[in-house]
C-alpha cells in the first residue's frame, strides 16, 4: 500500500493511517469496501447524513476501480488506505488500471438523458464530487488512485 | 458482503399500480426491475408507484436503472412516483435531479394522496 502517486499528508501535516484494506474485483464488493471505511472511521464520530455520503463515494470510487481498472478481475484487487488528520479524512482507492484513469467524463444531464441524448449511465464521478469535499484522481503505468477528501471540522456532530 | 438481489413485486392500491421494491438496486437489478415494471405497465395505469422502503442500497448503476424506467414512463405518459427512500437518498435524486421529474414522497399515504387518485 506505499508509494502512493498522490499523498495528501504533505500537503496537510500530521495524518495518521487508520486501516489499510483491500477487497477482489467482484461485483457488489463495493459494499464491502464501504462498510470497511465506515468500520475504520467509527472513532472520529462521523455519523447520519456525513457518514452517508462518505459510505456513497467509497462505493462509488471502489466500483469504478474494480470496472475500469481491475476490469473485475476476482484475482486483482483494490487496495483502499483510510487515513486521517485533525482536520480532514482522506481515503484513496486505488487499481492496478494503466494509463488515464477511466472516469465518465461527461457531466450527466438527467433531461439529456430522459431525450436518449446522453447515456443512461454515467453518475458516478458525479455523485463522488457531491458526497466529499474534495477529489484527486491521479495514476501511472501501473495505478490508478482517487484520493476522497472529507474536512472533519463542523463534520462530528452528526447530521447534515 | 452477499448481494441483497433485487426483489419487486407488483401490486394495485386504490387504483395505483405499485412496485414494492426489497434489496439492493444496482446492476444485479436489472433484469427484476425491468420484469416488474412491464407488469406494472401492462394494466395501463396513469400512475406507477416506486416503494423504495425495503430498499437499503442504491448505485450509480441503479440510479441508471431509475433514469431508464423514468424515460419509459414519460415516453407512454405515465407519472412515476417514488416513496420511501431514506434521507440519504432522497438527497441523492435531489442531486441527480430525478426529484425534478418524478414526485417523491415520505410514505405510500402522501404519495398516494399527491396523486389524486386516492
């Protein structure tokens, strides 16, 4: 789980790492991997509505790793570090995918959608940037990885 | 983690074909959902009712899933109606903007009554 293209602990001071993971490329297998990242955040008190949408774009990160990058490969895996500081969360997911990491770049337009002019897929990039504060996706010729921000200041209380 | 498959099943309320929805909506529910709806449709109704209550999961695929549905209705002028989501994912087709296209309810009463056909 080292060598990570992208490492949010130089950018923000001291993180600590609070589970390393990982889960095979199977359909479904998101629900493992999110239910995993809510198990190792259980200490920092996101709960309702945050922890939510945190569990959401862990799904959503894991399940476009184990499509697009491990092409659901049972054999290959998605490795997943869940690390925090005072002040922010962050979990990267990461693939054994080459090259640009392959997200559907288009921004989904529901009125497109319901015309037949865009597909229906495609929401999954999109919900992630709605559900966490910030996002990194980064790669090389042997990884892909989305970094999932999440800021903890104002975040413990539950709720919205 | 076992997947919770899709199960739907169909039933006439006051008038309103309803789709009692149990599981997980993602790309396991396909071929379920699409069964359900067809009953759904083959009785005509104005109205199809979405019970997402047994519903505990909802991808990206599955939103997919809610969108192809969505445009069959509106292609054959029928309202989908969805209630029952938890606050989670009554936030989610907020964002998605299915909520802009298709009413969506706390339970099947409000639901029923904002239908008018109660």
């Amino acid at each position: 789980m080292d060598q990570r293209p992208s490492d949010s602990r130089e950018r923000n001071g001291a993180w600590r790492v609070l589970r390393e993971l990982s889960v095979p490329s199977e359909a479904g297998n998101e629900r493992l991997a999110m239910e995993k990242v809510a198990d190792a955040v259980r200490d920092l008190d996101i709960r309702g509505e945050n922890l939510e949408r945190l569990k959401t774009a862990v799904a959503e990160a894991t399940m476009n790793a184990m499509e697009h990058g491990n092409k659901y490969r049972a054999e290959s895996f998605v490795l997943i570090e869940v690390s925090a500081s005072d002040t922010q969360l962050s979990v990267k997911i990461t693939d054994e995918g080459s090259g640009p990491p392959d997200f559907h770049a288009e921004t989904p337009d529901l009125e497109a959608k319901l015309k037949g002019m865009q597909t229906p897929r495609g929401w999954g990039l999109f919900l992630i940037k709605n559900m966490v504060d910030d996002m990194e996706v980064t790669g090389d010729e042997h990884h892909h990885t989305v970094e999932l921000i999440l800021n903890l200041d104002g975040r413990t209380e539950g709720g919205t | 983690m076992a997947v919770r498959h899709l199960e739907a099943e169909v039933r006439q309320e006051r008038g309103v074909v309803v789709l009692d929805l149990r599981g997980e909506i993602n790309g396991f529910a396909q071929e379920a959902l699409d069964a359900a709806y067809a009953e759904a449709e083959s009785n005509d109704p104005e109205v199809i009712l979405l019970n997402f209550e047994g519903v505990d999961y909802i991808n990206s695929t599955g939103i997919a899933l809610i969108v192809g549905l969505l445009a069959k209705a509106r292609l054959s002028k029928r309202r989908l109606v969805a209630y029952g989501l938890s606050d989670h994912y009554v936030e989610i087709f907020e964002i998605t903007r299915l909520s802009d296209f298709m009413g969506v309810f706390p339970d099947e009463e409000s639901a029923m009554s904002a239908t008018s056909v109660s």
